[in-house]
C-alpha cells in the first residue's frame, strides 16, 4: 500500500483529495493546523474504510513552520506501510484579500511562508525517499490566480505566480 501526504487536509480540496485517496487504496497522512477538523473528516470516511482503521492519519502541521518538519516527517515515517513516501499533495494555503499598498509586509510575507516555502520545505523532506526508490508523484495546488493576477488578491496571485514557476522547474528537475 502506497502512501500519500496531504497538506491542507482539513478542508475544501485538501479533504476531498483525502477522501478519495483513500477510497483508491491509498494510505493518507492528512496535515493541517486545525487537528478537530481532520478528526472530523474521520467520521465522514465510509464505514468500511473506518474499520480498517490503517488508511488515515491525522497530524497536526502548520506548514509555515519548517522547525517542526523533522518531527511530523518522523512521525509519517514510523507509521507509512513501506517506510516510505510515494507522494505529495501540496495543499495548504490561504488568501489574505487586500489591495498592495494596504497590505502590510508581515501580511505578505506570512502568506508566501504557508503557500509557497512552506509547501517547497516539507516536500524537499519527502523529495529523498521519492528519489531513492526512483518513483513518486508531487502535486502541487494551484490556483488561477497563478497565471492571472486580480485585483485585492495581488499578494496571493504572487505566492501562486511562485509556486507555478518551482512547479515547472521541479518537473523539469525531476
């Protein structure tokens, strides 16, 4: 049984990739900040699934907080079946709305901590075990204001302009 991390696991696509993860066989390391809410998610898996008991693993992630990136992967590593990763869903992220000029720098540097070097950080702790076994998958999500900036979320529209610039290098790296 492969396992998958997925950041941002507590809500909206983060959860639905989590889901259906494990719906498809995987065994799923659900991260997020808000550890009540990947407990819940628990509740909401088919009973079958459930029972099983092995294909879920909530833990607690602020991905802005690289300190403690040895720690969870640890963690992860313990309890992966093969003791290894075969991939990555990079999810977590948030929009703080607000035209530039009002939007302070902590602001900004805050959202590019979660949404883009938090991201590239915990999937370069993960990157080694792909590469030893020679395969793996990284996702890395996205959004339209990636490719096109909109007013009053110029500083989101800048972490994602990032990660789709790392992304491309990555696959090209990779």
């Amino acid at each position: 049984m492969k396992s998958i991390i997925v950041t941002g696991a507590s809500s909206g696509i983060g959860k639905a990739a989590v889901i259906n993860l494990i719906k498809s066989g995987y065994q799923v390391f659900g991260l997020a900040r808000r550890y009540e809410q990947l407990i819940k998610l628990y509740s909401e898996l088919p009973t079958d699934i459930k029972n099983a008991n092995h294909y879920y693993f909530p833990i607690e992630c602020d991905i802005a907080k690289p300190d403690d990136f040895e720690d969870i992967f640890n963690k992860i590593i313990l309890k992966a079946r093969e003791k290894t990763i075969f991939g990555i869903v990079n999810n977590a992220g948030y929009v703080e709305p607000g035209a530039i000029e009002d939007i302070t720098l902590e602001d900004l540097r805050s959202q590019f901590e979660t949404n883009f070097f938090g991201l590239i950080g915990f999937t370069k702790k993960v990157l080694p075990l792909m590469l030893k076994n020679n395969e793996g998958r990284i996702v890395n999500v996205s959004s339209i204001s990636g490719l096109i900036s909109l007013p009053l979320i110029g500083a989101y529209s800048a972490t994602k302009f990032a990660l789709e610039a790392i992304s491309d290098a990555l696959r090209i790296e990779l």
